[in-house]
C-alpha cells in the first residue's frame, strides 16, 4: 500500500494525487509504527513536501497520531486553551507564555506542548521550567496538573514518540515536514480553545480547516512571531477564527508603533528577558505584546 501510494503523490506538480482522510489515516499509521520501511518514510514524506499536503490529507495524519497517542475525542476540557509551541524563538522573549502564567493566575487553565531542544532556538520548555511550571510525563499526568496548577508542559517525545520520531528527521532530511503541523493540531488533552500560531501564510486557512474537520470547538490561527503561538502587537499579519464549521478572517488593530525585534539573540539572553518580563520588568514594547496574547488566549477560554 505505502508504495503505491507514494508512486501516486510523486508524479510532480501536474500529475500528483492528492489523498482522502481516510487513506492518509491508514498510511500514516503505517508509517508510525515502529516497523515502518525508513526508506519508503522518508520518500513518502519529501513527496509530500514537494506535493504539498492537502487540509483533508491532515486530517488523516493528526487522526492516525492521535490514535497512536492515545488521545481520546472525548471529554472536551471546556474552557480550557490548547497552546501548541513548536517553533522556539531567538528574536524576543515568547510574551505568549508571559501571558499564559498571569492568566493562570486569574483561573484559565492551558496546556502547552512542543519539544524541549530547538536547534538555535530558546524553546517553550526551556522557558517555562525557569518559571517553576512543571512538566507532564504523559497525558494523564498533564491533565491532573493542569486541573492542579492551571497550566502544565507536555513533550511531543512523551506523549507521542512515533510523531517526534518524524518530527526530528528535519536534521537528515534537510527540511521540515508535516509533521510540524500534526504536532500543532494533536490538542492533546482536547481543550475547547486553541491558539495557534504558523509561520508561513497558506498553513493559516489550512490548519483552520483541519480544525473545523476534526471537530476543534473553536481555534485561533494566524502568522505568529517567528511561528509561535503569538500575535504581533505591531501590524498584525493573516489571522483566522474558527468556530466549529465557521472560519472567518479577523484583525486585531495595531497596539503598538514598535515593529517585532529583528536582531538574533542567544538562548540564554531569551531566557533572560523572559524572567525579566514574568518579574515586572517587561519595557512598554514587551507589556504590548502580553496583552495582546492575554486578549486572544482570553478569547479562546470564552464557552461557545
């Protein structure tokens, strides 16, 4: 089947065949397993690059992870704020987690996930572990310390390790792959709000699709800074809500006349502003940016 099917989604851009849910579900399971051909995985995933998934072929990935993970459709965490942190940053502190801990302080309870090391990048992890925030070893864990604490940490290498076996073959493969997405979208303990954040503009109304498909009560998606989870405070770019089957475009207005850094900063240099700003002394260009996380994370914790 695995091979058949890449035959079929490698003919090039005219001749390519895009997949159903269905048939994306059972192949990716396939390749999840841990007797999957190395050889046809990676062929089956630069095919995929080059062709570019389809909003339906997503479908099937993050349904086969999530089977593989464990997560079940149900109970849905109502209120709760999935926030999917899978870039890292090296231009500024993440404001969105900044606001993530005040808001825990007020109540709202979030889960936030991704991967502890990125290469060149200060990541969720690494940040959140300076702020005491502890960090889940599996999904059933994550959930009693949100219920806990408010807010936990969830490693894509602990609750799903077949996905961050794909997730970190970037480094052989020389570039991204979709499962960069399918760990954005797996909402591990399938809370009713999600903040999303991408890099590149047609991942905004695709991922917004997959969520409408899969049934996410409602989801906030937009180009984040440097393709996290949070909104720019200065000329906000494409940004999308959905609402159950719902997608509609949405403008935050400019709330700051200071454009997003753009000098490269070391990581530890990252994680000393972000503890600067969680004690106080964020500049009023930083203060900006936590307000606008904590306006949309806000947004998404509302009850449909």
């Amino acid at each position: 089947m695995i091979a058949q099917t890449i035959g079929q989604i490698a003919r090039g851009r005219h001749g390519s065949v895009h997949l159903d849910a269905e048939r994306a579900q059972q192949v990716f399971l396939r390749l999840l397993a841990d007797d999957a051909d190395p050889l046809q995985l990676g062929a089956f995933l630069i095919a995929e690059r080059m062709k570019g998934e389809t909003s339906e072929e997503l479908v099937g990935f993050v349904r086969a992870a999530r089977q593989i993970a464990g997560i079940a459709s149900e109970p849905v965490r109502q209120g709760w704020v999935d926030l999917p942190c899978y870039a890292g940053k090296r231009r500024a502190a993440p404001a969105h987690l900044v606001a993530a801990l005040r808001l825990r302080q007020q109540g709202l309870r979030l889960l936030v996930h991704g991967v502890a090391a990125i290469d060149g990048r200060c990541s969720a992890w690494q940040c959140l572990k300076q702020a005491g925030v502890q960090r889940a070893a599996n999904i059933d864990q994550a959930l009693a310390l949100v219920e806990n604490n408010g807010l936990a940490y969830l490693d894509l290498a602990e609750y799903c390790p077949p996905l961050m076996r794909i997730y970190a073959l970037r480094q052989r493969l020389g570039v991204r792959s979709f499962a960069n997405s399918v760990a954005r979208l797996l909402n591990p303990l399938q809370c009713t709000g999600q903040l999303n954040g991408v890099f590149h503009p047609p991942y905004v109304q695709r991922l917004a699709e997959v969520n409408a498909h899969l049934g996410q009560r409602q989801s906030l998606i937009f180009m984040g800074a440097e393709g996290e989870p949070e909104l720019y405070a200065h000329r906000q770019k494409q940004c999308v809500r959905q609402q159950g089957e719902a997608i509609v475009n949405v403008r935050f207005d400019d709330c700051s006349p200071m454009p997003y850094p753009r000098d490269v900063l070391d990581t530890t240099t990252v994680q000393q502003q972000f503890i600067a700003m969680l004690e106080g002394h964020a500049s009023e260009e930083e203060e900006q940016r936590i307000a606008r996380s904590m306006q949309a994370l806000r947004q998404m914790a509302e009850a449909l």
